[in-house]
C-alpha cells in the first residue's frame, strides 16, 4: 500500500502510462490469435500477400489501441494520425531489431 501511494505522489503519470501501455499491448491480441489460427508459430512469418498483411498488422495494432485511449484526452486529426502512424511504422521495426540484437527476441522480425 505504501509503495503505490509512493508511486502515485513520485511519478503522477504511472496511471495514465499504464492504461496507455495496456491498451497497446492488448491491441496486439487479435493479431497473434489471428497468426495462431492460421497455424503460423510465434516468431515466424506467413508467405505472400498474407505475411505483406499480417506485417503491417502488427506494426500499426499497437497504434490503433493506444489512439482508442488517447483519443479521450486529445480529438485525433489527419496530420496527427499520419505523424503517429510514420513514427511507430519507422521506430517499431528498429526496436525489435534492438530486441533481437540484445537476445530478447528469436528473429528480427
């Protein structure tokens, strides 16, 4: 109890971050349970069209869950939207190449 009042009077935005953090990564379900169903394995890619699809799936769903929040707090624009989408669509493959690079993925995909 301590530490969460703790946390909450040293760092005022833990409980935004969190929800932001949590509605981005639950985004990411639909797409792992669609790649499941499809019987592709984690941390592998499908063939074709389907994996051009399912790429780009899994660069912007993260953006998607995390504008369904924010969108409460700030009104989404087209020059907004498109600025998220170019950040996270250039950033996102760069830090999974980190991850992988740091031994914390198994592929750079």
């Amino acid at each position: 109890m301590v530490f969460c009042v703790a946390v909450l009077v040293l760092e005022p935005f833990f409980v935004p971050d969190t929800f932001f953090g949590l509605s981005a990564e639950l985004a990411e379900l639909p797409n792992s349970f669609t790649k499941r169903q499809l019987d592709i394995a984690p941390g592998t890619t499908a063939r074709g069209a389907l994996a051009v699809v399912l790429y780009l799936w899994d660069q912007l769903d993260l953006l998607l869950g995390w504008w369904l929040l924010f969108s409460w707090f700030v009104p989404p624009t087209p020059v907004r939207l498109a600025a998220s989408i170019l950040l996270v669509g250039a950033l996102h493959p760069v830090v999974t190449v980190i991850g992988w690079l740091l031994g914390m993925r198994p592929t750079p995909r």
